[in-house]
C-alpha cells in the first residue's frame, strides 16, 4: 500500500524573508538530525519566497515546497494574481486549494476551487485540498453534508489520474487559529467519510491510496492521539509550524 503519512505547514501570510529562510534552514536541519521516517514534508510559503525556501530544501528528497493559492487561470491580465506554472517554475511541488481562509474571505465557491484544481493539475502540482464545516454548520449537525456536498462539487469531479496526485485536509473552520481541536473520534469520523466518498467514486484501492490530513490547531502534544487514528495520515499544520521545533515534534509524532 502506498505511504499516505504526509505533514504539510501552512506559514499563511506570516514573516519577513530572513525570517522565513531561518525557519526553513532549521525546519530541514532538524529534519535531517532527527526524523528517520522519511516522512514526506511540504513547506506552504508565501509566495515571494517560493524560491528561497525551495533551494534550502532541495538537498532532501523528502522536503517539498507549496504555494497556499493560485489562479485558476492559465495567464493573462489579472494583477497580482499567480499562476499554476509560475508556482511549479519555482520548484513547488504542491499547492493548498480551498483553504477557509480563502473560502470564507474571499468568498472562493466549490466551482471557483474546482477550476483552481484542475489548473494546478495541469500543471503538475499536488493539490492539498481542503474541506471542512464551520461551528456554526456542526452545531446545526450538518457537518456530514457539508462535507459530503464540499466532495462532489470538488475532488469527486476529477477523473481518476487526477485524483491520486490529490491531498485531502480536513480543517473543521472552529478549530482553525482558535486552539480548539477536534477531538481524534471527531476527526476520524469525518476522515472516514471521506474515505468512504472516495471509494463509492474511484473504488477501494484509489481510497486506501489518497492522503487525508487534518489541521486545525494540531500541536505537538495533542499530534500522537490524532495520528493514532487509522483514517488520520497526517496533518496541516498553521501555527505550530512557526517554530522548526514544535513542527518536528508533530513530524516525530507521526
Ligand atoms: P492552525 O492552522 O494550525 O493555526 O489552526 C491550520 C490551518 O489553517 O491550516
């Protein structure tokens, strides 16, 4: 079976380039000295410092680099906005698609992330798809439908070669930022829904295939018990990837 263990940091729109080249020669130094695994792991950066934290990567095989968004078209005049070749001409392998941020500020609807998908595809980049209800949609217990209607306007529509270039992150939108987690039953419920989607759509091996993280305020001391989970194969992980130690604490929980 392939190795779905994947751990993913979203750095948002958070330091200065010394900063970010900092933390991204720390985050490999420890990786190299400490993780054994050969654990997969993407660095989701700003965008101006793609290149940077690529070339401090590039002598592990295992480290990749990822934009956090992209245009869903291919070029042309849109000001300001970042295609999906520019990204993969800087060396990222991956791209976060439909993170809430995005969702929920910039109002991106299920179509708009569809079409940012199958660009990034087109291009040869991972998609890490994210998906995930609001407390307003759980406490309401629509959290199952959400997702389920989140699946077939997106992932559920691509065909078969897509799919497996595809990663999946569950991010319940209360947990995000807030220090509240999902407990690992809450997540691993929703994980196997997915999985169970998937293998409806594409069959059992392209399910038992697909990584699905989940992210939401995932730190170092609360990482064991969610990837203890048997649908939980990893994490994207926003705030606790700031500090290179506490993000290879949640690689070594892995
Ligand atoms: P958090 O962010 O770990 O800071 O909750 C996760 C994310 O937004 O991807």
């Amino acid at each position: 079976m392939k190795n779905r263990k994947l751990l993913a940091a979203n750095w948002k729109m958070h330091l200065s380039l010394t900063a970010a080249q900092a933390l991204a020669s720390e985050t490999t130094q420890l990786y190299a000295r400490e993780v054994t695994s050969g654990l997969r792991v993407v660095l989701a950066v700003p965008h101006p410092y793609l290149l940077a934290v690529r070339h401090l990567c590039k002598d592990h095989p295992n480290l990749a680099v990822a934009a956090q968004n992209l245009h869903q078209e291919a070029q042309g005049a849109y000001t300001g906005e970042v295609s999906a070749e520019m990204i993969a001409s800087c060396g990222a392998e991956y791209v976060i698609v439909g993170h809430s941020e995005r969702r929920l500020l910039y109002g991106e609807t299920d179509e708009l992330l569809l079409a940012k998908t199958q660009r990034a595809l087109a291009a040869g980049l991972h998609p890490i798809y994210c998906i995930g209800e609001t407390l307003t949609q759980r406490e309401a217990g629509q959290t199952e439908q959400v997702i389920e209607h989140q699946l077939h306007t997106g992932v559920l529509k691509l065909n078969h070669a897509q799919l497996e270039k595809v990663v999946i992150a569950y991010e319940p939108v209360w947990a995000i930022g807030t220090g509240r987690n999902a407990t690992p039953e809450q997540a691993q419920d929703v994980h196997a829904d997915i999985r169970a989607a998937i293998a409806t759509q594409f069959g059992a091996t392209e399910a038992q295939a697909i990584s699905i993280l989940y992210g939401g305020s995932v730190k170092a001391d609360n990482a064991r018990a969610l990837f203890a989970m048997p649908d939980i194969d990893g994490a994207l992980v926003g705030g606790a990837s700031l500090s290179s130690r506490s993000f290879i604490d949640i690689a070594l929980a892995l």
